[in-house]
C-alpha cells in the first residue's frame, strides 16, 4: 500500500525506518495512551514486521509515513486488521503514532483521510473502525474529525492492558463506507 498526500508518502516500513521508528516509541510521551508505555528496538522491529506481514496478507496495512519534503520519517499509520481484543469482527481499523516533533500539524488527518480514500475506493471496504483508550483526548478528536462517530455501547476493556490501568477502558469509533463511493 502506497498513499500519497500534499505533504506525506505513506509507504512499505523499509530497513532504513527501524531506528527512527524505534525511537519514536521510545518516547514516553508519544506512547503515553499505549500500553506497554514505552518499546525497545527489538520490540519496535517486532511491530514493523508483524506490519509488513499484514500488508503482504491483505493488500493494506500499517506502513511507514514520511513527509515528502525531506524524507523525514513520520511516524506510522494506516489502515490494518483489528486485534482479537476488539470484540465485533471488523474489517478494518485506522490508526497512527507520530513522533512528537510532527504534532499538531495536522498530520494524523492528512494520514486519516487518505486511508479511508483508500479503504472505500481501492479496498472496497464496507466500514473502518478506530479505538483508542478512553482517555486519549487527541486521537479522539481526529476520529471525530475524520466522520467516524463514537459507537453507543461498543466500549470494551482492552484485555492487553492490565486490570485497574486508566489505559484499559477503550473507546470505538466507526464509519461506513459512504453510499457515493459503493460502484454498481
């Protein structure tokens, strides 16, 4: 999967990210709504190739993002299958993690955007989801942002995350593909 923005390339994880994503998630603010709070290298290089494993599998994935005027690696986002704990069966879920030298420039939209571009019109999907921990504020507001809306009575208790941590309850969001997009 390969989506291109005004700003951003949206790519296959390449050897050359594996440092700068580690690092990124060895931020503790960047990873403050994740559990585990922080990953390792190792842990990182887990992610990167369980993602690109995903992508070979279904066409999309959680790829590496990287803004065009520099290279500069981003973050990641993207579009990929939801884990077992998130009950409801659903196709797809959108998501991202930025390094917090790229916040609040509207990159998590822009990244936001162009997934469900893509899941409507060259995956054809029939709805994505998004779910944060409940008390993730800003991810919140892009889901919002985005046109997915907060599905009364869909929270669950993320089973990854262990009893009692204020980053269990989580929140899910979805949207359907939009009538304009289904073909005949």
């Amino acid at each position: 999967m390969r989506l291109e923005t005004p700003r951003l390339l949206l790519r296959p994880w390449e050897d050359r990210d594996r440092a700068d994503f580690a690092a990124i998630n060895a931020d503790p603010e960047v990873r403050r709504y994740y559990h585990p709070s922080v990953l390792t290298p190792a842990e990182t290089d887990v992610l990167i190739d369980e993602a690109a494993a995903g992508l070979a599998e279904d066409g999309f994935g959680f790829v590496a993002v990287e803004r065009k005027a520099d290279g500069a690696l981003v973050g990641g986002g993207g579009l990929s299958r939801p884990g077992p704990e998130v009950p409801g069966g659903h196709p797809a879920e959108i998501g991202w993690i930025l390094g917090r030298a790229f916040w609040r420039q509207g990159h998590a939209t822009e990244i936001g955007r162009a997934c469900l571009d893509a899941a409507w019109a060259r995956f054809g999907l029939p709805a994505v989801i998004g779910y944060t921990s409940a008390i993730n504020t800003p991810s919140r507001r892009v889901l919002e942002r985005l046109g997915l809306a907060h599905v009364a009575g869909a929270d669950f208790e993320d089973v990854t995350v262990p009893p009692g941590d204020p980053l269990r309850p989580h929140v899910l969001y979805r949207i359907a593909r939009p009538p304009a997009t289904i073909g005949p």
